[in-house]
C-alpha cells in the first residue's frame, strides 16, 4: 500500500470504519466459566506485573482497571479448577528488545513481578517470557505439550495490542496449522493498553479486538 496526500480521505474513511467496528464491539456476548469444559480450559494472564501497571518506565496507571476483574477470574478459575497460566516479562540487561522498548522489567527485579492484588493468589503456573509474546517462552512450549487436551483458552492482561494480540494469535494459528479446533477468548473488561503520544489506547484497544476478531479469536464482554 502506498500513503497517498489525501489524509482527509482517509480519516473521513477512518471514522466510518472505526465507528462501525466500535458499534460491532459493544454487541459482544457475556460468557461464564460454567460453560466451558473446566478439564480442557486454561486462562492466561499476560503481563499484569508492577513494570506495566505500577512503576517503571513502561508503566501506565490508567491499566490497573483490569486487575480487578482478572483477581475475580483467577479466584474462579481455582474455585472450578481451572488451569491458570500467567505470563511475566523478565529480561536480561543485554535484552534485544530494548532496541524497540525502553529498558523494563529487568529479572528478579520488583518491576517483573506481579502485581501484589495477583501475588497473593498464587497463580499455579507463573511463565517468563523475554520477548512480547509469551507463545515462544521454552517453559511455554513444554506446558502445552504436557497439557495437549487443552483447547480452550481465556486471555486477559495486558497490552491489548501487543502482547495479548500477539500470543492470541498465535496460539489460533498454532492450531489451526494442525487443524485441530480451539476456542481463543478475550474478556474486554480485563484487557487494556497504555496510553501515549500517537498511541491512544482507546483506539489501539478497539483496533486489535476487531484485529483478532477477524481471526478467529472470541470477543466478549466480560467471563464470570
């Protein structure tokens, strides 16, 4: 695609099309744990860790609205045993990311931890991953061969449209590729991004929920 001179073009076509995927979001279903098949079901929580939400040079306090609604999630899925997974960026001070990203969440350090409200909980299986997407993380790889039933999969954390798109996304398309079904979810309440110069994360939010929408990935409201 070549950018054309026509900016105004573009934002008029922008907002007809941001407006029309904004109306499509607010008609997502709600969902229960009790529908899902508990043995074969797993939510994954991505990046809910003090670097992001409370302190450091990628935190963005305006996120801790979905802390809430994850605690209420996590303590769900231990009272139905349900399999919880939480991903934690944990990097080295020679990371290759910091090319791209401003140095967070060094390892062993309070940034990569996660967040108190969470700690408590004692998620069963807590994940480190050092690049976006948590598919990748080795501990990652052998959790889902030892958990091969699993094909259903609730993610919720942070950021919409980085690190929760990306692992969304591949999870579909790892299953797809074996053409094996699986059902990817997202509960907006308790995804967010952070806000900043030309990233506004209302619109970034609303663009990767249509994104993974549009490739497979289960919208929803809220997962109670």
């Amino acid at each position: 695609m070549e950018l054309t001179d026509n900016k105004e073009q573009f934002l008029a076509k922008a907002k007809q099309s941001l407006g029309e995927i904004y109306d499509l979001l607010l008609k997502a279903p709600d969902l229960t744990f009790a529908d899902l098949p508990q043995e074969k079901t797993a939510l994954m929580v991505v990046d809910v860790v003090n670097g992001f939400i409370k302190f450091g040079a990628m935190a963005d306090a305006s996120m801790s609205s979905i802390v809430s609604p994850i605690v209420r999630m996590v303590t769900t899925a231990q009272e139905m045993g349900i399999a919880q997974v939480a991903f934690v960026d944990s990097h080295e001070n020679d990371a290759i990311e910091f090319a791209a990203f401003p140095i967070h969440c060094l390892k062993n350090e309070p940034e990569s931890a996660l967040v108190d409200e969470l700690k408590v909980l004692t998620i069963e299986t807590v994940i480190a991953k050092n690049s976006t997407n948590g598919f990748f993380a080795p501990e990652f790889t052998q959790w889902l061969g030892e958990h091969q039933d699993y094909n259903h999969f609730i993610l919720v954390g942070d950021c919409t449209d980085i690190c929760v798109m990306q692992l969304a996304l591949a999870l579909k398309t790892y299953f797809n590729q074996q053409n094996r079904f699986v059902r990817v979810m997202i509960a907006m309440e308790a995804v967010h991004t952070f806000n900043g110069g030309e990233h506004d994360q209302e619109v970034m939010n609303v663009l990767a929920l249509y994104l993974m929408r549009s490739s497979g990935i289960e919208i929803f409201r809220q997962i109670k």
